[in-house]
C-alpha cells in the first residue's frame, strides 16, 4: 500500500539532484521511495501521514556496533573517570558474562539495544561478534546477530583470549572459527592496534583478513584508536570498505586513505567514554576522505547507542558542520557499509526515514541529549 508523507517542513534528501527540500514530501509503496517533490505536487497514494513541519532526514546508518554480550562494566566507566587508562583487556569480563548467557538472553538483550537505536532515528545497525572468542561461541553470537540485520560481522580478531597461545589463536581464527561463521556473516573485522597487549599486529590481521576475503567476506578494521599503528594502511592496501577509529593517523595514513576507497569511520562517543583526544575530522575531509560516524554501541568503550549524540559530538569536537555530521551518519555510513540502497533519500531507495521533532537537521547538534529523532 502506497503511503504519501506530507507536511515535511525539511527534507535533507542527502541526494545530490534533489538537495534540500523545504515544504516536501515524498511517496513510498512497499518499503521504497517512489517519488520526491514539493506537496503541492505530490501524487496521490493510498494512505497519507502529515508531519506538521517536521523535518526528515535519511535513516541514521550505525555502521559499527557490538551489540551481542551480556554483563556490565559500569564500573569500568568510572574507573577510566577517575584516571584509569584504557587499553582494551576489559573485555576479558564481557567474553565471560556473554559465554554463560543463554540464547533467550542474548536474543531479549539484543532486540532491546536494537529498539532502543530505532527509538533515536537509526534504520541500520551493523552488528559485529568479539565476545565469544570460542567457535562456538562466536557462531552463535553471528546466527542472533543476523536475526536482527543483514550487516553482521566476523570480529573473532577482538582480542587474543586471556591465557591463549597467540599463533595458535590466530591459526584457529583464520581456520576453523571462520569457517563455523562465514555462514552467517557478511563482513570479516579485526582489531589491528600494536599499542594494546590484547589485539593483533599487522601480521596477524592481514592473516585473518586475508582468509576472510578467501571465504567471501567484505574487510573491516579496527585500526589507530590507542596510537598510530599500522591498522589504516594495511586496510587501504587491502581495500576494506572500512577502517573505523582513526584517532591518530600520521601524514601517510592520509595520504593512503586519500587515494583509496576505504572510508575513516570515526567512533567520537569512544573519545567522549574514555577520555581520549578526538579524531580530526576536518583534516581528513579537507583531504577528500570520506568520513562515516557510528556509535560503537558496546559494553566497554561506549555503551551510547544514540546516533544524534554522534553528531553533535562530531560537530562540537571534530572540526564538522551540521551538515558534513549528518551526511556521514547516514550516506557516508551508508558507503562505509558498501550499501547503494540507503543513506539517501531519492526515488528507488528504501524508504528508511528519520522525522526529527524540530523544523531542521540543525537541531540535532542544537539539542544534544533530546530526543527529537525517531524511525518514521
């Protein structure tokens, strides 16, 4: 059944031929957009919702987010407050409250965390697993992930587990941890940061990425969140579609994101939970990067599943303008994902639309903290 959506005070289309719309509204019939214009244009259609105003703008995209694991690390949080530095060995206690967790529970807490993001305007979570880091384990957390979203990732590369051997942990992510989740998994992920005992050099994350692609994986990389490593080059030479953190990238790192296609998908509510330095954002869109914002929704670094939190912390420490933070909280995340069929609002795309409770996307780095956005 077609429904037209008018009284749009705002349409941010993010789509180049359309821009913004004042006055607008839109059509769509069975999940996808079938026209766009002024309301005095629009067509007729079976059903019809009047938004008094409002604006619209595309559904958020969250393209990094950890949302499968049990237990609480409230304590942590506080810690790091007091002065406590970060440096990746809590999730040992996620890996363990998660293990014992049944599937009802992990099942209940997750479609939770995902009605909580939709609540706030996201339409696309991508769901990464890391806190299993046993094959079964992580096979399960995969198949409950995909229940939820198509955009499910192999993160078995979150941290060597406490007590194992690391090549022997590599060759069993690489081997027969992947093969158990390729199945239900789109994208292959690795925390690439020399800087932390815990996580993987440049060697044994191009091992398991390598053998990710083999089995037909998109490549994904943690990479420069604790110090300038080697994570966003190696995700460049491999042609992730993402590398996600960034914090501290060299001149080199820029230059090679710079002449790739891999997208800087910066993670602000980590800086805002941790106490760290925020990414720069605005050097890598002066150099012609392109730049996604996700919430890396998880227990440890940043448990904020809010999108337009994301933004504002972007506008407000990152160096962008409202319009630059939204455009990479949805077509940027969009592109982040490889995804050609959200993140714009234009005849074709699915019609995952965001109504903000203000007359503009102005309002979403305006009113930090409200809750002005929803799924439509």
């Amino acid at each position: 059944m077609s429904t037209l959506v008018t009284g749009i005070g705002e349409l941010v289309t993010q789509d180049l031929a359309l821009g913004t719309l004042t006055g607008a509204a839109l059509v769509h019939d069975r999940g996808v957009i079938c026209w766009v214009g002024p309301a005095a244009s629009a067509p007729a259609a079976d059903d019809r919702v009047d938004l008094g105003g409002r604006a619209v703008v595309p559904g958020f995209v969250d393209s990094h987010a950890h949302l499968v694991f049990a237990g609480d690390r409230s304590a942590e949080f506080a810690a790091r407050m007091a002065g406590e530095r970060y440096d990746g060995g809590g999730i040992a206690s996620t890996v363990a409250a998660t293990r014992a967790a049944s599937d009802d529970d992990l099942r209940a807490l997750l479609a939770r965390r995902v009605a909580e993001m939709r609540a706030q305007g996201t339409t696309t979570v991508e769901i990464k697993s890391g806190y299993g880091l046993t094959v079964d384990d992580e096979r399960r957390a995969l198949a409950l992930a995909a229940e939820v979203t198509p955009e499910t990732t192999f993160l078995g590369a979150h941290v060597v587990p406490a007590g194992a051997d690391r090549d022997a942990y590599v060759k069993l992510v690489a081997g027969e941890m992947l093969a158990a989740c390729a199945p239900h998994a789109r994208w292959v992920d690795v925390f690439c940061e020399p800087a932390s005992p815990h996580a993987f050099d440049a060697d044994e994350a191009r091992t398991v990425l390598e053998a990710g692609r083999a089995a037909g994986l998109g490549l994904r990389v943690h990479g420069n969140q604790l110090a300038a490593g080697p994570g966003v080059v190696l995700a460049v030479d491999l042609g992730a579609a993402s590398v996600d953190h960034c914090t501290h990238l060299t001149s080199a790192d820029l230059d090679a994101l710079a002449g790739g296609d891999t997208v800087a998908t910066l993670l602000p509510g980590v800086e805002f939970s941790t106490r760290s330095p925020y990414p720069d954002a605005r050097r890598l869109l002066d150099a012609g990067v392109s730049v996604a914002l996700a919430t890396d929704c998880n227990p440890g670094t940043c448990f904020s599943s809010s999108m337009p939190l994301m933004i504002a912390l972007a506008v407000r420490e990152m160096g962008m303008t409202p319009g630059e933070a939204l455009w990479s909280a949805t077509a940027g995340a969009a592109q982040a994902l490889r995804r050609t069929d959200i993140g714009v609002i234009a005849p074709g795309m699915r019609a995952d639309l965001t109504v903000l409770d203000a007359p503009s996307h102005l309002h979403l780095a305006y009113r930090p903290g409200v809750p002005i956005a929803r799924a439509l």
